[in-house]
C-alpha cells in the first residue's frame, strides 16, 4: 500500500501528529432517518465522531452504510424531509462560527457552507455549472464569502488555480468545465472548495471516478492542502489502502453507526472489531502480503430493516446468542481507540 501517497511522515500513531489544533467539528449521537412506520430506513444511528484541525479522519465502510448521509448532514444539503433528523448535535468552530450547526439558521449555514466546510465529491461534472467558466466559478465564491470584486478576484482566482496545479493559467481560467479533462474538472472543484481557506473539507469519495495515476495526484494535492491551510478533512472512501497511505484516524461505519474508532495504525495493524478485521482481510493488498484474501459473507441489510442486537451480528463469526438479542455499548480501549462489540479478544475461528 505504502507505495502509494504514503503521507506518514505527516500522520501520527495516535490522535495523529496531522493534528495541529483543537476540534473543529464533533458529532454526537446523530439519528437519521427516512421515512416513517414499515419503511422507517434508520440510516444513522446514534452515531459519534470528532475532527482535529489538520487531521485527516477518515470514514470507511460498505456502500449504504451511512457515510453520505452522514457528511450531508454535516453540509447541511440533506433535504428534510425526506430525511428526518431524530437527534444529536454537530459542533463546529471555524474561523468565524462556532456552535450546533444543527440549530444554526439556513442563512447562516448557507454563509458556513463553502466559507469555512467545503466539499469535494467524486463527479465533479455534477457540481460544476456547465454553463459559467472556471473563472466565473471561483470568482463568484470569492465575492460571494470573502468581498473579492474586478481584477483582485481574477489574480486570486489566478492564484488559486496555481496552488492547485494549474499553473495560474488563464486558460484555464476562460475554459467552460467541459473543456477540461477530468482531472483537470477534479483540480478545479477542489480549487472551488479551498479558495475561501475553509477549516473543514468533507471529500466524499474524491478519487473514485479517476484513474490511478491521477487519483496519486490528487490524494497528494489534498494532503499538501491540508497542511498548507490547516484543514480537518473528513475523508470518505472504500479504498482501505489509499485510507491506509493518508489517514491520521479511521473510524469504521456499519449500519449507521460506527463501530471502531482508532489511529490509523491502531486500525491497520490491530484492528478489534470482527467487522474491521473482515474489512481489511477483504483488501487486495492482504492478498498479496500472502495473506488469505475472505470475502465478508452475507450483504448490508437494508436501513428498513437492521437486525435486531449488533446489525453486524448475522454476518460475524464470533457472534454469540447476546449479540442477536442487545446491542454493544461503544467501549474505550487501549490508545485512542473504541469499539462496539461484546466479543472483543474472543478467538478467531480457524
Ligand atoms: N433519500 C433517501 N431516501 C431513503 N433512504 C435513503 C435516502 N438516502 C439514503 N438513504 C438510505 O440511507 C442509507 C445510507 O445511505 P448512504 O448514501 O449514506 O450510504 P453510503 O455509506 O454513502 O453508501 P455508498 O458507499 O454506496 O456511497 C442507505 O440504506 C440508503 O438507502
Ligand atoms: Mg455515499
């Protein structure tokens, strides 16, 4: 894996030496659903989770999990209805605000949302206006959040281009987004969403819909700005080895609620949910260190209809007649580390 991105000088063993500061946003008890009665789908579930300023907490699990309707909460972009947000909280403190963005006014996160969290996504033809130019795009959020007007816009868009590898071209600048290759169109929307010198970016997904080789580039970019404007990144993806090479801290989703939570290397090298071994044994990678490659048996049940006890219980190896019937209080472990699971250190079957 490490002959990737390999950000480890930058990542620490436990809080994650990417870490420089305090807590930028922390999320407590979070319930998400859809819906109501039979097809009540319970997306998120109760579920916790805290961003130091530079760090890069990274959030894995199976597709339906609760990861995109977790970080569109965050944004708030998650229409309600139809989602319903049951309960918790979502502290944030960025440069100008600070509180529950839950009870923020919509005019308030509207002036948060690009200001001080930005976003990246994996379509960056979705979220680009077709029909404005590069420029116009990153112009208009600096007027829009920072006052920019004229010729200052235009030379700290030039900038801005500059720090994301396009060279302050103003080609660039004049092109139409489908002028762009797709890194390029991936380049510009991360030049979109640092220009205002945000405190947290949410990437969900960012490198899925490019290849390898661009995929490095822009990991390496993101990583360098992090540094650079000391960023929280929540950092969403299904690549465990790419979450290997650049993550400070990993927290493990399943069925809408976390279910680890560690330091990179506490996940990766000693991983004590049965559902994050699983996860990880699952890799390519694992295959090629001459370990067994194992699929996870079974499939994510749907959010209309977790099972009842730990939602991972049917799928488990370890699973106990208690797992069925109650559901695992999140523990503290050793280092930095907690899980939910009632069969931590119990023997793996041959
Ligand atoms: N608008 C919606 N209406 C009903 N259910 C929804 C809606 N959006 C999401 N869900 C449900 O919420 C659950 C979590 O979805 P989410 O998109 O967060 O998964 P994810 O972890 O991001 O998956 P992926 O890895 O495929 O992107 C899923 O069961 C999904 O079906
Ligand atoms: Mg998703």
């Amino acid at each position: 894996m490490s002959d990737r991105v390999n950000d480890s000088k930058n990542s620490g063993a436990s809080r994650g030496a990417g870490s420089t500061g305090g807590t930028v946003l922390k999320i407590e008890n979070l319930h998400v659903s859809f819906g109501e009665g039979e097809t009540r789908a319970r997306a998120v579930r109760g579920i916790d989770l805290e961003i130091h300023r530079g760090e890069l907490h990274a959030l894995v699990g199976e597709s339906g999990s609760g990861k995109t309707v977790t970080s569109t909460c965050v944004l708030g972009l998650l229409p309600t209805p139809p989602a319903i947000i049951e309960a918790g909280s979502i502290y944030y403190k960025g440069h100008d605000h600070e509180g529950d963005l839950l009870q923020f006014s919509e005019d308030k996160r509207r002036r948060t949302r690009g200001r001080e969290i930005a976003m990246v996504f994996q379509e960056p033809g979705k979220y680009l206006n077709p029909a404005l130019r590069v420029g116009e795009q990153i112009m208009e959020m600096l007027r829009l959040h920072l006052g920019f007007r004229g010729e200052a816009a235009e030379q700290r868009a030039l900038e801005i281009l500059e720090t994301v590898g396009l060279g302050g071209n103003r080609r660039v600048l004049r092109s139409f987004p489908h002028e762009l290759s797709g890194g390029m169109k991936q380049r510009v929307m991360i030049a979109i969403a640092i220009c205002c010198n945000p405190s947290l970016l949410i990437a969900d997904e960012p490198t899925t819909a490019l290849d390898v080789t661009l995929q490095m580039q822009i990991l390496k970019l993101i990583m360098q700005l992090r540094h650079k404007f000391d960023m929280g990144i929540l950092f969403i993806s299904h690549d465990l080895a790419v979450v290997h090479d650049i993550a400070d801290r990993v927290s493990v989703i399943y069925a809408g609620k976390i279910v680890e939570s560690g330091s990179r290397d506490e996940i990766f090298n000693s991983p004590q949910h049965p559902y994050t071994r699983l996860l990880l044994a699952s890799v390519p990678d694992a295959a090629k260190r001459g370990k067994k490659l194992v699929t996870i048996s079974g499939k994510v049940p749907d959010a209309e209809h977790f099972p009842t006890g730990c939602a991972f219980h049917p799928r488990c190896p370890l699973a106990e007649k208690r797992c069925a019937d109650e559901q695992p209080p999140a523990e503290k472990l050793d280092g930095s580390r907690s899980a939910s699971c009632f069969c931590l250190g119990k023997e793996w079957p041959a």
